[in-house]
C-alpha cells in the first residue's frame, strides 16, 4: 500500500534541508580532521585573518574576534564554508540566509530536532531520499490554503490517521 503522507515527509525534508544549511554557515565547535563536506585539511598551520580574501573577512567577520584562539582545522573549516558561501549563486545565497535566519530563531530544543532529523535523513538509502524530496517538492506546489489544510489534518489527526 502507498503511502499518502507526503506531506508529513515534506515536513521532514524540511526541516533536514533547514539544518543542513545551517551547518554550512556555522562554525564546527569540534575540531576533527575532517568536516564531512570534503577532504580532510592538508595542513594543520593556523590561518591569519589577514590571509583571508576581503570577501572571505566580510562572510566570517561574526567570528573576527575569536579567529585567532580558534583551532587550525576549524579555521580552514570556515574558509571552506566561505568560499563554498561565495561560490553560490545570488539566489541561492537569498534563499540560505533566509533559512539560516528562521534556523536561528528556532528554540535550542528545536534546533537540536532539526538536527536529528539531518542526521537521520542523511542515513536513508538514496531511493528513500528522492521519495521525501518528490513529497516535499509536491506539497510546495499546492496552493497556501491547500497546505494549509494538509498540515492541520496531519497535526489534528491521530498516529494511524497520519
């Protein structure tokens, strides 16, 4: 039987899309050899703020204060991120920041949820994966007052009902 659900998928690639954009911009508070988002740094030398690109100072300025008492590995962590940051297209950027903006003022409890929700989208095999990324896709496409319906029915209805 299929699911009809999508919408509650929707809602979960939601919110994984959400953290993992927010990890994109946010310093690592471990310093592990490697971030997950390429291949480990080749160097562990610490980077002097001056060294960075203007573009790449303007991205990380909130972090200014503190690059110098940062480890070597999360500042070319950041300098990663940036460049990744400033290798995406305009809209793209818009459409982060805005993300990155409603992810911050999410609760601790709720950003600690999103979190697991990453975490536990990025375990899923691949075929899993593009079935929450359809739902999603297709929730988006229905009009407000449609998704709007559709998540009221989901939070209002019990477990089977979902």
């Amino acid at each position: 039987m299929a699911d009809r659900r999508p919408f509650a998928s929707g809602k979960f690639a939601a919110s994984a899309l959400l953290a993992g954009l927010f990890a994109l911009a946010m310093p690592c508070r471990a310093a592990k050899a490697d971030d997950g988002g390429g291949p480990a740094a080749t160097s562990s030398a610490a980077l002097a703020w001056n060294a960075l690109t203007p573009q790449q100072q303007r991205l990380l300025a909130p972090v200014q204060s503190q690059w110098s008492s940062l480890a070597p590995l999360q500042q070319q962590r950041l300098q990663r991120k940036a460049a990744r940051w400033q290798a995406l297209p305009p809209e793209q950027q818009t459409r982060a920041s805005q993300r990155l903006a409603r992810f911050a003022a999410m609760t601790p409890e709720q950003r600690s949820l999103a979190r697991q929700r990453m975490r536990a989208f990025q375990e899923l095999p691949p075929e899993k994966k593009q079935r929450i990324r359809a739902a999603f896709r297709w929730f988006h496409a229905l009009p407000p007052e449609e998704r709007r319906a559709l998540r009221e029915r989901y939070e209002n209805g019990r477990p089977p009902e979902r």
